[in-house]
C-alpha cells in the first residue's frame, strides 16, 4: 500500500493536460475547482459534459472559461484525462455514448461501488482509476483514496495523486480495501455530523444557548483534529493530557464506554464497509 500526501512534496512533473469532466455536479465541480486553483490545469483546457441547468450556471459563473456542454465524444476525443463523476447507475451508459474512444486516455471514476473489472469492461480499456473520495474535498479537506487497474502507469498514479492532493490528502490502497475507506473515510463526515450535533445537544442540555453549542462543539472538534494533526501525538495520549484524576473530562469518558461509544463507531464503519460491498 502507498500513502502519499502531495501537498508536501515537490509538484509532480506529469501534465495533466486537457482535462474532460463527464459530470459537472458537486464532486465533479471540487475536483477541478480545486485542480484550477492549485495551477494544476487551466480552464481553458476543461471540457465539462454537463446537461442540468443549475450546474451549467455554476460553472459559467465560476469558470466562464471552461467549455460547458452535452457533446461527450468531443469531450473525450479532446482528453488526455477523463473525470468519470456521473451517479454509478449512469456509468455504464456514458461509457457507452463515447464507445470506441476511450483508449489512450487515462481514466479516473469517482463513482461509488463500481468496480475495476465492470469499469474496463464498459471503457474497454483499463487504463482506469477507481477513486472513493469524500464530501470534504468540496471544501479542500478531503480524505481520498484511489486503487488503480494494471493498465495504469506510475505516471497515471502521479497524476490521481495531484488530482486528489488538489481537494485534501490522497491515498492509494488494494482495491479490496476500498470498502473499507467507503465505511471509513466515505462515510465518516456523516459520523462525524452526528458527534457534533449531539455535543452540541448535551450542550444544550447544561444549558447553553443552541447557537453558541454548535459554534463550542464545532471548533471543538476542528480543534482537536488540528492537534492531532500537527502534534503527531497518539489521540489517546491527547485524551488521557485532558482527562486529571477525579476530574470532569474522565468522568464524561466513563459515561461514553457505558454508552459504548467507541463501539459504536466501531460497528458504523463496519455496517457501511459490508453495505459497500453488497452494492459492489
């Protein structure tokens, strides 16, 4: 397994080149905004397939440059990277729009639960990485994993990494791994969206205003991620500086384990892993 966090190593020197985005929608709009942002690519090599009204306004007003249409086989005929970011059910038909020009092209599908055997099956080729990223990247913080099929070259795994490095940190794992990271890091925003709510209830319930508990619980939570982070100290060993003999921080830990709180995020990563594996 590889892990690599591009942002703090040198730019890779593979060009990412014209670039066509097949499915201009959130995930599709944080990758490439964040690959324009970064000077990874320009706009005017982005070539957007993108039919819905709302997302065609969202692009002309924040890249008026990039070409914004329904026209796929200009698209990809035009590429040297493909984004695949269309809902998993559509795949297989966008694959089949541009039969026979897929070749050549380094492919990237961010497409939840589709395989890498249906995946060079439908492009016929397999020059093809699969990517799981998550919903932070639509704010820079994503925690991405990719895992790539044999036609994928080094270079083709440099360029997933920029792309992914662009919106948070990427990593590259077995492909049977990855739901896992789908149990994980896909679905974790969500586990981590409830923890907050519910600090912000017991908030709440000792008796703050609701506004100023979610404003506490969500910096709370910022915050110990940046220690965590950038002290590169075990969570535990920051757990257990904050929780003093008799104190009021071992006293709401004991009521988590009765709780069982770890348990519990235990058993959603696994639930999700298995469910990620039923739909694959």
């Amino acid at each position: 397994m590889m892990n690599r966090n591009s942002r703090s190593a040198e730019p890779a020197a593979v060009p990412i080149g014209k670039l066509a985005l097949i499915g201009g929608g959130r995930m599709g709009q944080a990758l490439v905004d964040g690959l324009i942002a970064a000077g990874q690519v320009v706009a005017t090599d982005v070539h957007v397939v993108e039919p819905h009204p709302a997302a065609v306004a969202w692009w002309s007003d924040r890249h008026p440059a990039c070409r914004v249409d329904s026209d796929i086989v200009a698209a990809v005929e035009a590429a040297a990277t493909v984004i695949i970011a269309v809902k998993p059910d559509t795949v297989a038909t966008a694959a089949g729009q541009a039969a026979g020009r897929w070749g050549g092209r380094l492919i990237l599908s961010v497409a939840a639960g589709i395989k890498l055997d249906r995946l060079t099956d439908w492009f016929a080729t397999d020059r093809i990485i699969r990517v799981m990223p998550n919903t932070p990247c639509l704010v820079g913080q994503g925690a991405s994993a990719y895992c790539c099929a044999t036609g994928a070259t080094d270079l083709d795994r440099e360029l997933a990494d920029r792309v992914l490095s662009a919106v948070g940190l990427a990593i590259e794992v077995a492909e049977k791994q990855m739901d896992a990271v789908t149990g994980l890091s896909g679905s974790g925003p969500a586990y981590v969206c409830v923890m907050i709510e519910a600090l912000a209830d017991g908030g709440v319930l000792a008796g703050l205003p609701r506004d100023i508990a979610m404003r506490l619980a969500t910096q709370t939570v910022l915050g110990s991620t940046a220690m965590i982070e950038q002290s590169g100290r075990h969570p535990g060993e920051l757990k257990d500086a904050v929780a003093s003999p008799g104190g009021t921080t071992i006293a709401g830990l004991r009521a988590l384990e009765q709780n069982g709180f770890r348990a519990a995020l235990i058993d959603a990563v696994a639930a999700a892993a298995n469910r990620s594996g039923e739909l694959g």
